[in-house]
C-alpha cells in the first residue's frame, strides 16, 4: 500500500508518520481526497506536457439507456501539438473523429453514410483530446476526489471522479491514471443524455508518428456536411 502524499506539483513524495497524522486530523477526509487527485493530475500532466506525438490503440464502449441499447468499438487513437486529433475506428471500420488544427469532423458511416458533422476546432479540441480536457488546469474546471486503486487490463491505476464547475457535454467523468507511470489508461463519462462512453487505452506510444495524413478529412462525395 503507498503512503500518503504531500499535496503539491511535482512528483508524490511520502510523508512521514508526524505528517500523516497532522494531515488526517487537520484536513477533513474530502478536502484530503481532493488534494490527491489534483497531486496526481498534476504529475500525469508534467508528463504529458513535454510530449509532442501520442498513439494509442483504444476500446470505447458506448452505453444508452434510454434505448437500453450498447455497442464496443476499437481503434487507434493519436493526438499532436498544438491541436490535431484523430480518433479512427476499425470497428465499426471508417467511423472517425478528426480535428485538423481549424475545423472538427466527425463521421460515422456505420450509422449515417451519407452525413459529416464539422465544428470548428476552437469549439471542440478540448472535449475530443481527452488529455488536454482532463489533465490541462484541472482546478479551474473540476472538483476532484480520489475514488481509490483499481486495476485496469492488469494494470494498478489511481481512479479519479471529475465533475465540471460549468456546463459541458457530460456531467461528470471518471478517469483512471497508471500508478507505474503516469498516464491515462481509462476514462468514462455520463453525458449530458444520460449516455455512459468509457474509453480505455493500451499500447500508448509517446513520439508516436502517425503521418500527416492522419489529421486530414475530406467528406466522400456526395455526403451533407452539417456545419455547427
């Protein structure tokens, strides 16, 4: 079992048995739960900070209870400085999410061929790049709380529970971050629809090179494009 943590940036230090019991008698237990969640956002986001390229091969599965209805999908997911995303599906095969640096596109032929949904990056980046959403200035966008270890693909991990201070498209996310080394291995939300889509990463590749072509989209011919 690890020991308590100093609350602070940087990497988690162990406090001594005088530290442990001034933290647990002067802070209460939620106010202790708070700093160790942002101690350990802190250290996977020094971790993340320096990485220009990053890949991932990704499992989504998508829960929707209003149609009690819920499907998996798997497929690689990649991310470069300053703003490219690109999430692609090979199941279901040629459903995507790209963010090219101005413009967000998001296509799902295997449910509607013939219809492309593009954002403009500025509007969207944030919520399609899950670790500049969730690691980047985490304070002034949640509340945080350490929920607890818990093993993710064999793999032990500190789960977090992030609810927003302002209106986003989810209510509040769980994410999981590799106690080994920092970084994200899970991440689940409950959207705004009452929809739950985790997403969990294996095979992170950091200095990934996906190629250019990556973070480019053109819709098929013949396809609408809905512009938000």
């Amino acid at each position: 079992m690890r020991r308590p943590l100093i609350v602070g940036r940087g990497w988690r230090r162990p406090l001594g048995s005088a530290g442990v019991f001034i933290a647990t008698t002067l802070l209460p237990t939620s106010a202790i739960a708070q700093d160790r969640g942002f101690e350990i956002l802190h250290d996977a986001a020094e971790r993340y900070a320096a990485v220009q390229t990053l890949c991932a091969d990704f499992t989504q599965h998508l829960l929707v209870p209003l149609l009690g209805s819920e499907r998996t999908g798997t497929g690689r997911l990649c991310q470069a400085t300053p703003n490219l995303f690109a999430m692609r599906f090979d199941d279901p095969d040629g459903d995507l999410i790209v963010v090219d640096g101005a413009f967000a596109w998001v296509y799902f032929p295997s449910n509607d061929a013939k219809t492309v949904l593009k954002t403009s990056a500025d509007q969207s980046a944030g919520g399609r790049d899950f670790h500049r959403e969730f690691l980047e200035d985490p304070e002034s966008k949640y509340e945080v709380t350490y929920e607890g270890a818990e093993e993710v693909e064999g793999r032990s991990t500190d789960r977090l529970r992030m609810v927003p201070k302002r209106p986003m498209s989810y209510r509040f996310a769980t994410v999981w971050i590799d106690q080994g080394a920092p970084v994200l291995r899970r991440l689940q939300m409950e959207e705004a629809n009452g929809n739950i889509r985790t997403v969990t990463l294996d095979n992170v590749g950091f200095g990934a090179d996906p190629g250019t072509d990556y973070f480019t989209f053109t819709p098929p011919q013949g396809a609408l494009v809905m512009v938000r």
